[in-house]
C-alpha cells in the first residue's frame, strides 16, 4: 500500500503583519514549510509527499530550497482560489488506482509528533479515515440569540490536522460542490453519510497564524 501526505500552504502573512505569506517565515532559521515537510519525512521517507502552494510562490519557494540546501522529495501542485480547491488539486495529482492511504496536513503546522502520525496513519488504515484531537481546556459559551449560554465542554474537541482517509473515500467526497459547512476534510467526507474517527492529536501541533505563535513554537522546538 502507498502512503501520501498533501502539504496545503497557501496562506499569506496578513495576521502576521508580515512582508512574506507565514509559511515562509523563519523558525529556528528554516522556514516553517520545511518543518513541515520534515516531520512527515522522518516519520516514513517512503511516505509521497505533494506540496501545493500558489502559483505565484513557487519561485521563491524553489530559491528557499536552494538557500537552504533542502533535498527531501516532494512534488507541487498548484494551489486553487480556496482550501477546498486546493485539496483537490492536491488529489488529482495522486494517480494511484490500488489502495492508498492520504494525509491531508496544514503547511504551518510543523510540530505534529511521530506519535500522532503514526495514529492517523494506522487508523486510518483499518477503519478507513482518522482525524486528531485534542481536549478543551478552556470554558466555552455559545453565542446565539444576542445572548449566550455555558455548554459542556466534554462535549466538544478542538480539531487538528492531518487528517488521513482511504483514498477513494476522500477522492469521492472531493467531487462534490463546494458549501460553506466544509470547514476541513472530515467536513467534506462527513457529508457524504461517513462516520468520523477520532484519535488522539498532541497538544504541541498548533497553526501557526501569529507572532504569538512562532515564539511559541520555537520554545517548543529548543525544548525537544
């Protein structure tokens, strides 16, 4: 069976008040796009990885790989006007007509564990999608009628990626129209009747979409 991960990095640096799209930015002095790419590398370096990136940032992204000697395999695919879009690109560059298994993981996202990789991938293996997880901590309130009322907050996850499905079952799901309740993968493949596992995330796999958090993930980073 073949293993693919696709890297969606079409964000812009606007929350960042950035001059470059957050992707790009450095972290620990490599882009965090390479962190990325590195993680799901060291997990498994047979795993096929396809980077998808607006047309108007390969370039550069090829100039970065230069400057910093950056040889991991990878193949990009041009990115769409929205995430939805830009997935599917990422799976029709996917030929595959046995089984396989796909990772679909946020570009800036570069501290997802081996740990939680290696439960995306194996679950997903067997039950045919796996999505990570991690509990609320917080105290959360839903806001609704001018007003809001406290709800159980066991009740809800907060959601993280990769999110990994059985090829055909994502591929299918991509075929439909795009609406507005498809927020991430699970949301597109969920609405086509299929139920959603859930496994275990780690807590250290934040997005990166602010200064706040590029400091946060170079602790984290000098701290492993």
């Amino acid at each position: 069976m073949n293993y693919y991960a696709i890297i969606v990095a079409g964000g812009s640096g606007t929350r960042m008040g950035a001059a470059i799209p957050k992707q790009f930015l450095l972290l620990n002095n490599k882009p965090v796009l390479m962190h990325t790419l590195e993680r799901f590398f060291n997990y498994n370096n047979h795993l096929k990885i396809i980077l998808v990136l607006p047309d108007n940032q390969k370039d550069y992204w090829a100039k970065l790989c230069i400057d910093h000697s950056f040889l991991i395999p990878h193949k990009i695919v041009s990115g769409g006007n929205t995430r939805f879009e830009s997935v599917k690109n990422g799976l029709q560059a996917i030929t595959e007509t046995t089984k396989a298994i796909v990772a679909v993981h946020d570009g800036v996202r570069p501290l997802v564990s081996h740990e939680t990789l290696e439960r995306c991938f194996v679950h997903a293996t067997t039950f045919g999608n796996a999505i990570p997880f991690i509990p609320l901590n917080d105290s959360i309130r839903k806001v609704e009628n001018g007003g809001s009322h406290h709800v159980n907050r066991n009740d809800y996850k907060a959601i993280q990626t990769p999110q990994v499905f059985d090829l055909e079952i994502i591929k299918t799901a991509y075929q439909q129209a795009f609406i507005d309740l498809f927020t991430d993968d699970a949301s597109v493949v969920e609405s086509k009747g299929l139920a959603i596992n859930l496994v275990e995330g780690n807590i250290e796999n934040i997005k990166i979409t602010t200064p706040f958090d590029i400091i946060i993930a170079e602790a984290l980073l000098n701290k492993a």
